[in-house]
C-alpha cells in the first residue's frame, strides 16, 4: 500500500487528524504534506487546523471534512 493510500485509511480511521509527527511515527511517512497534497489534488476534502506545541509553536493537523449527506425531498 502506498503512503498516500496509508494517510487516507489512518484519516478515515482517525477522526481527530493526523500530524507531521503521528505520520512519522504511525505511517513511517516524512513527507506528510506532500501526501496530503496527493490525496486533495484527488478530491478528498481534507481540512488543515493549526494547533500549538507545548513548547511554543504551531503544527499542521489535518482531517477529513464530514460531507454532507444529499438531501431526499418527500415524495
């Protein structure tokens, strides 16, 4: 399986989000953004939070949007 392939089932799996450091660690994955890019140019909708480190700084965390479910009118 590809590495793209892997972040969007850990997307999918994880509703929380995926940072640089989750895809190093759990995905083995030093080019997360690059991966991210793959999976948007596809048209996954993938949402990009910037969330702060306990040492100062921010981070990218991104996550899959929830798509909206299309609207049945009534018969």
């Amino acid at each position: 399986m590809s590495h793209t392939a892997r972040v969007l089932e850990y997307l999918k799996r994880h509703p929380k989000g995926l940072t640089p450091m989750d895809g190093l660690q759990w995905l083995g994955t030093f080019r997360l953004a690059a991966r991210i890019y793959e999976l948007r140019s596809q048209g996954h909708p993938i949402r990009t939070e910037r969330v702060p480190l306990s040492g100062g700084g921010k981070v990218a965390r991104y996550s899959l949007q929830k798509q909206k479910s299309p609207r049945v009118r009534g018969a």
